[in-house]
C-alpha cells in the first residue's frame, strides 16, 4: 500500500500491487508502480504549471505538444474528453 500526502496533510491510500497479463507484477514493478502513483499529485501540478508557462509565453515551449499535455491533465481530471 502506498501513502501520498497532499497539501493539507490527509493521506491517500493507494493499492500499488497491480497485476499483470501474465499475473502479478514483480516486487520491483510493484515499488516502481507505488513511487509513481505517489508522486502522480506532484507531477500533475507541475505539468499544470508548465502548460501555463508555455501558453503565456510569447514563444511557448517549441516542440512541445501542448494539445497531448492538456489531454494528460483532462484524463487524469476525469474528464471525459482526456
């Protein structure tokens, strides 16, 4: 089980052991798969901000897909569209 803490200091649990089409993850995967899913709140908000550093930008950010980076951050919202 994995614990992420927000902002205001509530812990989330997260079950981190997912299986796989050929079984369970190895210990590995399953480690690797938990520091993802704990750090997931902290790399959306960065992808967030670099977004919006990029559509202020009078250049933005060439070579950067912004249409991919906004339907990352619209699936991970929920939202239907993502």
């Amino acid at each position: 089980m994995v614990y992420a803490t927000i902002p205001d200091g509530e812990a989330n649990r997260f079950w981190a052991s997912l299986g796989t089409q050929h079984g369970y993850a190895s210990a590995e995967e399953m480690e690797a798969n938990a520091r993802l899913i704990a750090a997931a709140p902290d790399l959306l908000q960065v992808l967030k901000a670099m977004v919006a550093s990029a559509q202020e930008s009078p250049c933005g950010f060439p070579g950067i897909p912004l249409h991919a980076a906004l339907a990352v951050i619209a699936r991970a919202e929920g939202c239907a569209d993502g």
